[in-house]
C-alpha cells in the first residue's frame, strides 16, 4: 500500500532528512586519497546516532554498514570494509539513511576523491541534474510517471549517450525505508499513481559512463556495472505538500536545487 502522511508525520519526516543531511556532509567532507569506506561508515553512524537517531542501512536484510560505498563501476549497495583504500581520481557514491522518532530518511551523493577527471565530473553534473529535474516533478495532481519521463529527458539531452540502470530505481519512504511506489528513472509521462500531498518518496538516477547492464557481486550486494564504466548515483527524499514540493534531505528544503526548473519548494 501507498502510505500518505499527515503534515505533522511529514514535519517528522523531515527531521530526519536533516539527520541524514548532516551524516552525507560529514562523510563528504572527510573522502580523500587514503581514506577507507570503513572510516567513512563509523563518521557516518557516529552523527547519526549523536542526534538520537540511528542508522536504517545497518541490519537491513544482513547488510553491515551504516552506508553504501559504491566505488567507480560499482552502482549501488557497496559495502563499506576497513580493507578498501579509496585512491586519487577515485570515484564514490555514498547512500545514507537514517530514522528519527519512527521515521526514515534516505539520501546519496557521488563524489570524486583528490583530482577529478573531466569525463567524471560530466557524469556527476549529470546525474546530480537528472535527480532535480525529477524532484521538480514531484508535484500534486502529477503523476507519478510524471517524474520519471523528467529524469529521463535531463539524462538524453546531454550528447553523450548515458546509460540509464534498469530496474533499479527511487521508492516510496515513510515508517519503512522502503515502500510502494516503486519509482523507475524512465517511462512515459502521465502515468500511475496519481501524486497528492502526504506522499513521500525517495527519487535516485542512477547514470553510467557506458553499457547501463549491471551484475550483482558474490557478496550479495554490490550491483557493477558488467562492461567496467564508471557510474554516478544520487538521490534525495521529497514529500509532496499543497505548497510544492519539500526536499525533506535537503538543507535548503530543495531551494538551490529546484530553482533552476522554476520550482520553489516549501520551506
């Protein structure tokens, strides 16, 4: 079932975005050369549970980290080790979650570690562009098909042919960290549920350099790309309210993020 949220459940909601806003600016702040992705997950898990809240990544189904740390091919769900060494012109997508009072809060970011390659940054612009134009989407009255035609046509504009990960895509977020509606990063406008104020969800492009067909690694996690190109990964979640949509991972609400599409969110 598709679980819609009282203004007072989405204003929970939202303090814990900003747990985990502060978890994801933490842990950005410390990626360099030199730095393992299990160092990462104890800064991580350190701020999060320093505001009363605690990680929604950890336990989840048997995976052992407070966040995912996916390195250059590697899409989604890495597993952050003491053993891996993140290396200059290192690439990392970073997923975080947390739960407040009951309530779960989901977010990620790529990052380049030390000197950034151009084809990288490219690739991180445009993913982090395709998750905004699919947020501003997220509108009452929409669709929410709606959403994932924008983050599509923000990906096929650019020249480069990107590669958009199938199957895997956003979802529904409230009392659990994942919920229905499954949202896929592609598709035709106008389509499925119908998008009203108390439905919050979790909206994440996931990009790649070359071929988008994945695999899934022996650990049972760790989904790479099968041809080896780099990819990108963000996302953010946002509950639709009555004055546009709230950015609930988000410092700013979504202000800076949304402006660029003529959307203002609420703040």
């Amino acid at each position: 079932m598709i679980q819609i949220k009282t203004a007072h459940e989405i204003a929970l909601m939202r303090a814990s975005g900003l747990v985990t806003a502060g978890a994801l600016a933490a842990v950005k702040a410390a990626v360099k050369p030199g730095v393992t992705t299990g160092e990462l997950d104890a800064i991580a898990e350190d701020h999060i549970r320093s505001k009363g809240a605690v990680p929604n990544f950890l336990g989840y189904h048997g995976f052992t980290g407070t966040i995912c740390a996916s390195v250059n091919d590697e899409v989604v769900h890495g597993i952050p080790s003491p053993d891996r060494v993140l290396a200059d012109g290192d690439n990392i997508s970073i997923d975080c979650g947390a739960i407040l009072d009951g309530w779960h809060s989901d977010s990620a970011v790529t990052v380049t570690v030390g000197t950034p390659r151009a084809e990288d940054l490219e690739l991180i612009q445009v993913t982090e562009r395709a998750m905004w134009a699919g947020l501003a989407r997220a509108v009452a009255g929409g669709r929410l098909t709606d959403i994932s035609a924008a983050v599509e046509e923000s990906i096929t504009a650019h020249p480069h042919r990107y590669g958009i990960v199938d199957h895997y895509g956003g979802h529904g977020i409230g009392t659990e960290m994942h919920q229905d509606p499954h949202v896929l990063n592609y598709g035709r406008a106008g389509r499925g549920p119908k998008l009203v104020p108390g439905l919050a969800l979790a909206i994440e492009p996931m990009v790649t350099v070359g071929d988008p067909a994945t695999a899934e690694l022996e650990d049972g996690w760790t989904v790479v790309t099968k041809d080896g190109s780099r990819a990108a990964h963000f996302e953010h979640s946002v509950a639709i309210t009555p004055e546009g949509p709230w950015v609930l991972t988000a410092e700013d609400g979504g202000l800076a993020g949304l402006a660029p599409f003529g959307v203002t969110p609420r703040s």
